[in-house]
C-alpha cells in the first residue's frame, strides 16, 4: 500500500513541476544586468590665474558609507584632462540615484606644476536618462560640473 501512496504521489509531484516549469518558460523576460551609460564633462584650471591644468587625473567613484562616515569608494572609471583642462568621461554602469565624487589627482609629477588633491560631490538629480530601449538599457545621462579650480601645491 505504501508503495502504491508513493507512486500516486510521485506522478501528482512530477506533473505539477512539469507544468509549472514548462508555463515558467513562457515568459518573455530577459535575463541580465540594467544598464545606463554616464557622461561627465568639466573642465579643471588653475585657481591662481584660471589657465587650463593639463594632465590632471579625473576619477569618478560612489561613496560607501557607513554610520554616515565615508568608509570607502567604489572606483568607476577615470580620464585625463587635455591640454584645455577638459575632460570628458563616458562609462556604463547600473542605472542607479545617489550621491558620486569626483577625485582630481596631479598624478604627471611638476611637467605641469604641482597641484593638490580635490574631491567634488555630485548627483544626478533633476536629470532623467534618454534613449532606451525600454528593456534592460535605461538610456544615457549627462552632467556638466563646469569649470573646477585647483591649487597650485606651495613650495
């Protein structure tokens, strides 16, 4: 009789995941990871005479914070500044609100003299992504921090 309950219930069981896993696989979802690609553009100059700082190192990173402290930055991407001072950074990422910091670093020693480390906080609020596919691509999104003055390092 056991047996019998057994084999009873072993078809019902395997019926059930039969339907069940072939009416799952019906569905049009895609698999992935969203996307939204991340224009950033400014334009780096000396603080003392507003003349165009080559070279300097522009890096985007997200803030991690814990307890309201910053304990850490999750490093996006980075681009050097051109002979104008300007950059501009292109990268993909998860389409995602929040607070990002833009490090600048004088990392090509005294070619184009010495300048000190800058940290700018920046958002994306008020700004929405275009040009998606309305699937897992939510578009692009574009800042212009401006023009961000450095200082020169003092001997």
């Amino acid at each position: 009789m056991k047996i019998k309950v057994f084999s009873i219930y072993s078809k019902i069981l395997s019926a059930l995941l039969l339907f069940f896993g072939v009416t799952s696989c019906d569905s049009a979802d895609e698999y992935g990871t969203p996307s939204a690609t991340y224009k950033i553009k400014g334009s780096v100059v000396s603080i003392e005479d507003d003349t165009p700082v080559e070279g300097i190192k522009a890096k985007v990173c997200i803030p991690l914070y814990e307890n309201d402290e910053l304990k850490d930055v999750y490093y996006i991407d980075s681009i050097y500044t051109g002979n104008d001072g300007r950059f501009n950074l292109v990268f993909s990422d998860f389409p995602q609100p929040g607070k990002y910091l833009l490090k600048l670093e004088d990392v090509d020693g005294e070619k184009n003299g010495l300048y000190e480390e800058k940290t700018e906080s920046f958002d994306f609020e008020g700004l929405t992504f275009r040009g998606g596919d309305g699937k897992w691509y939510e578009g692009e999104i574009e800042k212009n921090l401006g023009t961000i003055k450095i200082t020169p390092v003092k001997d």
